[in-house]
C-alpha cells in the first residue's frame, strides 16, 4: 500500500511539475520571440488602452483609434462588446497589422453582464460566497460569449461613509469578509483556467485605499496611517491577488502623498515583491493624466513615474502613447521598464489563449444561448432574494398573505429602470421585473392597485443632473399634492400598502457622492401621509448605500432593504413579500441614525473616554444630538423566524502559541418557519501594542435550519487568526487576553474569554 502511495506520488511529481515548467517555458520563449520582432513604437503601443465606444445601434468607431489599432499602436480597447464588434476590431489585430498581435477586450462587468445581480453591497449582504460566485461566473460566461476576455471588477475597496457613491460597488465596511467576497468573485470570474473560452481576466480595483476619499466626497484625498491601511484596508486586495486576480486597477487618490499611479512603494515594493502578484497594472481612468492636478509634474514626466512605478497599461490618457518614447531617449526610463510592461500585457493575452484563438471561440449562437437564459435569470432570481435584508418587522407584518389587497405605492414600484443599479454597463433595464410585476407573477390572486404617489425627488438641480447622464427620471408634473391623494385614496381601500421607496440609480454609484442620507423630501412626504390613514404599511427600499431611516424605523411597522436587485429584482422582492422566500440578508455596513455620524463602523478603536450612555455624563467622546451606535449594526438583519443562540463552550480558556481552541454554539430555529441565519463570529484583542478594534469578524456561517431545527457550530481559533500588523509593520500575534463574540449581528452575541500563552 505504502509503495503503491509512493509510487503515485513520484509519478504525480514527474508528470506535473515539468509539466508547469514548460507551460511558463514556452510561453516565455513565445514571447521573447515576439518581442524580439516588435519594435519601440510596437511595445509602447501595447501599453495602451483606449475606449472604443458602443450604443445600441452598434459600434462608434472613432477613426484615431481604427487607425492606431491597425499601426499596432493598442493593447487593448474596453467598452466593445458583441461577437460582431469584437471580431470586426480583432480582425483588425490580427489580419492588419504587422505582428497579428490580438486585442484585448475590456469592460466593466461589475454586478453581472446582461443578467444584472444586485449590486455588489447587495450581493455581499448575501453573505453566501457561493452564491457571490455563482454570479461572477455567469456574469463571466455571458461576457465572454459577447466577445469580452478582461472584467474591471472585483471593486473591493473598503468603505465605511456612505456618504461615498461607491459604497454601493464594494463589499462594505469589514475586510475579513470583504477579503471571502474578493475571492469568491476572482474565482468566479477566472474559474481555474484563463485559457478557457468562457473565463475571463477579474481586476482587482481600486489599489488602493479609494474607499476611504475625505468626507465621502468621490476622487477626494485619502490620508491613512500604515497600520490603519494593513489591518483595516488591504486584505481584500491581497485576497484577490492570492485567488490569481490577473490584473490590478489603480486608483485616482493619492496615498501617502503620492498618488497610487505614481506610487512606487504601492505596486512595486507591496504589490509585486511582497505580494508576488505576477499580473499587469492598468491605470483608472485617465489617471496617470490626473495626476498632473495632483501636482506630480507634467504629463511627460508623470507618464514616466508611473511607468517606473509599476503601471503597465494606460486607460484612456495616452501619456504613454506620447511621451514615453521621450522619456526613453532622456534617459529618465530605461528600455527594461517598456520591455517589462509589454511583457506582462502579452503574457497575459498568452494565457486567455489568445494567440491560438483571437476570438475565443465567440459566435452569434453562443451569445444568443448565453445571454439572459432562463437559467441565468432563474439564478439572478435565487441570488437577488438572498442579498435583500429585512430591517424591521413587527408584528410580524410580513410575509404577507397572497389574496390580500394591496395599495403598491411609490415612484419606484412601477419602475424597471433603476432596478438594475449603476454600473449595469451592458445591461438593459427594459428586460427588469417591476417590484409590481413580480406581485403579479408570485401572487396573481392579490388584488394591485398602484399609484406613484409622489416623484422620486423635487430637486430640480439634481433631476438635471441624473438625467443628464442617463438617469431617465421622468417627473410627473401634477402637483405634489394631487400625487399624494391618488395614492391615499387607493391606500384606503386596500389591507395593507406596500410602498416601494429609495434612491433612482444614479444617486449612488461612481460621482454620486451625497451630503443627506434621508428618503429625499417628496418620498418622505408621500410616506407620512400614507402613514396617517391608518392602513399596515411595508416600506420596500431601493438603495444603493445605507440611508438614514431613523424616522421610518420609528413609524413603519415593516421595512425591506432591496437594493437594487437586478434584472429579477421584482420576483425576488416578491418572493420574500408573500414568503416563498425566508429573508437571510445581513447589512455590511453599518446604517446610520443621521448623516453627522459618518464614517460609522463596527470594527471601530474605544476611546479613551467611552460614552456609557448616561448623557448627563458630559466629557464623554459623543454627540449632543445623537447617539453614537448605528441605527442598525453591521451583521444585522431580520428572518420571518428566530434563531436562538446558546452560551458560547469553549474548549479551553487558553490557547498555546502553536495550539487551536475550539468555540461551539447551538443555534435554533426557535420560531415556525424554516430560515437561513449567518452566524458571526468576533474577537477582540483587550490590550495590544497597538490599540486594537473594539471587535473583529474572524468567522462566519450561513446555514440552513428548518423550523425546531438546532445545529451546533464549531469555530476553531488559532493564533493566526489574531495576528494583526504592529507598528513596525510586522504581523504578529501578542499574547495575552482576548474577548470572544458569536450572535446573529455585530451588536447582539455571546460572549466568553479566553488568553493567548507565549
Ligand atoms: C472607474 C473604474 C472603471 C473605469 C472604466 C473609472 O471611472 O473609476 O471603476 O473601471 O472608469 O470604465
């Protein structure tokens, strides 16, 4: 038995490991070879990436960049995509030019391709990293049957101010779970092996820090001490980078006062040498040009120092088009630093397979069987239900009974135009279930009477604004009033009303920074007034960020954060209305009780004077006006059942150096339906060498459990998973006494204590 063991083991080593070698081995020869035939103008040209427009009505070309492509002056271009664009433009490559070097094709591909998920807030409040990686699969399998090879997603910058846009395109707050949704989104997208037809390159974006822009305000400054950034920012990125992510976007703000396009220390010294990432560095967009407003020099100049800081491609701005020819003959660049870049650009469509297949094995049939199947939308569907979260429900208002009659109210209940969120590039929002239709769909039996009660926002700066890029609001101009009524009249008549409220999809996403948090004044109007008659009232939310609900939470009996769920988002709010569908979402980020609060977070450091809640207690760190904990905490989230938490057993109360413990807790399902509920695990380090969070995610659980139904869990520590970076930058575990904490939310757990031995 033992030799046959052997036997298998030497033979598995011969085979594989040449096998790994030879693979890398020729394609450097292939490349080597290439290069050898390219010349200056041919490997600068490799570096760049412009856009190349699309509208329905098919490609715009613009004539620059045909041109440039056929002299083998382009890399890449992104915003292309169908079969037929994408071969007319690899056509191009590979028949008109002097090397056939292929292309690569771009885009951003963020919360799904033509089959829109929930955005990606949406999608980590799921807490189901299978489910977050089933949609970068299909997302993955539809772009690349349009032509694409190259995603600009995972965004897994750490954001904890919601006053930033963007929150809504990353994970949240928390950069352990954040780091499980890079990962299972890289996965997604790459599978195993780039090479195959349906797999496409993930980039890893923003590096690094852009979550963290000053007062929310997008593109703004970041300022962060080191040990902020290595235990509370950078894991996700590394996460993605140890999943194989192929590529790396930069971001546009500026770390220790260098801009991260320039910045050396960032995508040389961390990315490269102490991470090993082996992949290429493309710049946001226009960035490297940006940063001549930053300060760094002229373009020349910084085309050059992002060159030598590790950028290998150049979205959109063509500093390296122009000037790095220049730089070279200066001598400020060397022909190594060119040479360097080009090589990581051509590797990388080595391994799409791309010099043996340009196309990728693209077809109009393919693309047609891909493209928005009823599987695809069946899982959008699945995977939309489990992002919603259920912040309020009293009384047990829902689920609600499918003959009910029901007043559906609010500018976003009939809507299917911002269903499907920012960032749903190539998606079409005229194939998104209405909250309306997807009533209608799961309970044809209810009685829907519909008004729109009021306009999604009365300011008419801002209306211009949203509209002006593609926001399509289209403002009822009856009076305010006149809405209103319509829509308490119909709510009379009805058992209970469901108004669909929130944000329209521009008011979150890239440079949609907002100064309020609230249910803008109009919807909040509408609101009080269908408050009033008396009637039940569910308050679905379409969002893209945590809002400030303490006023609703305080007056609706029922509230369901939706976000903006996708194609299937109407049959998905549906199914958890009427309960074909338990609600298991929990919040990444904490929600505020006002805007003043921001930035608020869990994993937040004590204070040396901590308010205790005793407001007559004055030199406490608090506000005057509000309280300091979120309105409702990371992890939260509401089931149509309850679960039961036992006290925590531990196995010991203490952990040796190179030892585990064991924590295990019974959860049940103490209520009548059967549910899904994440349970969360946190741990605090009491004292550090640095001071340490109040409290730390280091383990979680989604799991199933049916009504009466227990399920012990068992959550191993070991010194590792308390290890964080001191102030030498050194990543350490310090013995000494540790808080443990398991609960269904960040603010309600167990709790027990253990103390790591030297
Ligand atoms: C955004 C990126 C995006 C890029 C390309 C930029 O403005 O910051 O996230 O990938 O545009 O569209």
């Amino acid at each position: 038995m033992l030799r046959k063991l052997l036997l298998f083991l030497m033979i598995s080593l011969a085979t594989s490991v040449p096998a790994q070698i030879s693979k890398d081995g020729k394609m450097n020869v292939f490349i080597t070879n290439l290069m050898s035939k390219m010349t200056l103008e041919e490997k600068i040209g490799q570096l760049n990436l412009p856009s190349v427009g699309f509208d329905v009505t098919g490609p715009i070309l613009s004539r620059g960049v045909e041109d440039k492509i056929k002299r083998g002056f382009v890399g890449g271009v992104f915003n292309t995509y169908t079969p037929a664009a994408v071969r007319k433009l690899q056509e191009m490559a590979v028949n008109q030019t002097r090397l056939k070097i292929p292309l690569l094709f771009g885009y951003d591909v963020i919360h799904g391709h033509k089959t829109i998920f929930p955005i990606a807030l949406g999608l980590a409040s799921s807490w189901d990293m299978n489910a977050v990686e089933r949609s970068a699969r299909i997302a993955a399998r539809e772009a690349s049957a349009d032509g694409l090879n190259w995603t600009f997603s995972p965004m897994v910058d750490i954001a904890r101010d919601a006053r930033w846009g963007r929150i809504s395109e990353g994970a949240g707050e928390d950069p352990y779970l954040g780091s499980y949704v890079a990962t299972a989104m890289v996965r997604g997208y790459q599978g195993n092996d780039l090479s195959k037809n349906d797999a496409i390159m993930a980039c890893v974006k923003h590096f690094a820090l852009y979550g963290a822009a000053e007062a929310g305000r997008d593109y703004n400054t970041v300022d962060m001490s080191p040990v902020k950034m290595y235990n509370e920012y950078l894991a996700p990125y590394k996460a993605a980078i140890d999943a194989g992510a192929a590529t790396v976007m930069t971001s546009f703000n500026e770390i220790n006062g260098v801009p991260a396009t320039t910045n050396k220390w960032l995508l040389t010294d961390l990315l490269r040498k102490q991470w090993g990432f082996k992949g290429f560095v493309v710049t946001d967009y226009t960035a490297i040009n940006e940063t001549v407003a930053h300060g760094v020099g002229n373009l020349q100049e910084v085309s050059a120092l992002s060159l030598k800081a590790g950028v290998d491609m150049d979205m959109v701005g063509e500093g390296f088009l122009n000037t790095v020819k220049r730089s070279l003959e200066e001598k400020k660049i060397t022909q190594l630093d060119i040479d360097l870049a080009c090589r990581r650009i051509l590797e990388a469509k080595y391994k799409l397979g791309l010099f043996d297949d340009p196309y990728r094995g693209i077809s109009e049939e393919r693309a047609a069987n891909e493209i928005l199947s009823p599987a695809n939308r069946q899982a959008a569907r699945e995977i939309s239900r489990s992002s919603m979260v259920l912040l309020k429900n009293n009384a047990q208002l829902l689920p609600l009974n499918k003959s009910v009659r029901i007043a559906l109210i609010g500018p976003l209940a009939n809507n299917q135009r911002d269903m499907i969120g920012s960032w749903s590039a190539a998606g079409d929002w005229k194939k998104a279930v209405s909250v309306m239709q997807g009533i209608k769909n799961v309970a044809p039996n209810a009685s829907v009477r519909y008004a729109k009660g009021c306009n999604i926002l009365d300011d008419s700066s801002l209306l211009k604004q949203l509209n002006a890029f593609g926001g399509g609001i289209i403002q009822d101009t009856r009076p305010a009033a006149q809405m209103i009524n319509e829509a308490v009249e119909i709510a009379r008549q009805s058992d209970v009303i469901v108004a669909v409220l929130g944000e329209s999809s521009g008011m979150s996403g890239e440079a949609a920074s907002r100064s309020e948090l609230n249910l803008p004044g109009s919807q909040r109007q509408l609101l009080e007034a269908l408050l009033q008659t008396g009637k039940p009232v569910v308050l679905v939310l379409m969002n893209g960020r945590p809002l400030a609900l303490q006023w609703e939470n305080d007056h609706v009996p029922a509230i369901l954060e939706s976000w903006f769920g996708g194609t299937e988002a109407g049959n998905a709010v549906a199914d958890i209305l009427f309960g074909d569908y338990n609600p298991s979402g929990k919040i990444t980020n904490s929600f505020p009780r006002s805007v003043g609060q921001e930035p608020i977070y869990y994993n937040h450091k004590n204070t040396g004077r901590p308010y205790a809640g005793n407001v007559m207690d004055k030199y406490k760190s608090r506000y005057l006006d509000v309280e300091n904990d979120p309105l409702y905490p990371f992890g939260y989230g509401l089931s149509y059942t309850r679960f039961s938490y036992s006290d925590i057993n531990i196995s010991s109360n203490t952990l040796q150096n190179n030892g585990s413990i064991t924590a295990t807790v019974t959860v049940s399902n103490v209520g009548n339906r059967d549910g899904e509920e994440v349970v969360q695990m946190y741990i605090r380090d009491m004292v550090g060498s640095i001071t340490r969070p109040v409290k730390e995610l280091k383990g979680f659980r989604k799991i199933f459990l049916k009504a009466g139904e227990s399920q012990q869990l068992r959550f191993v520590i070991t010194p590792n998973q308390l290890r964080f970076y001191n102030a030498d930058l050194n990543f350490v575990a310090e013995p000494g006494d540790f808080r443990l904490y398991i609960g269904s939310n960040s603010r309600d757990v167990k709790e027990a204590g253990f103390t790591l031995l030297k």
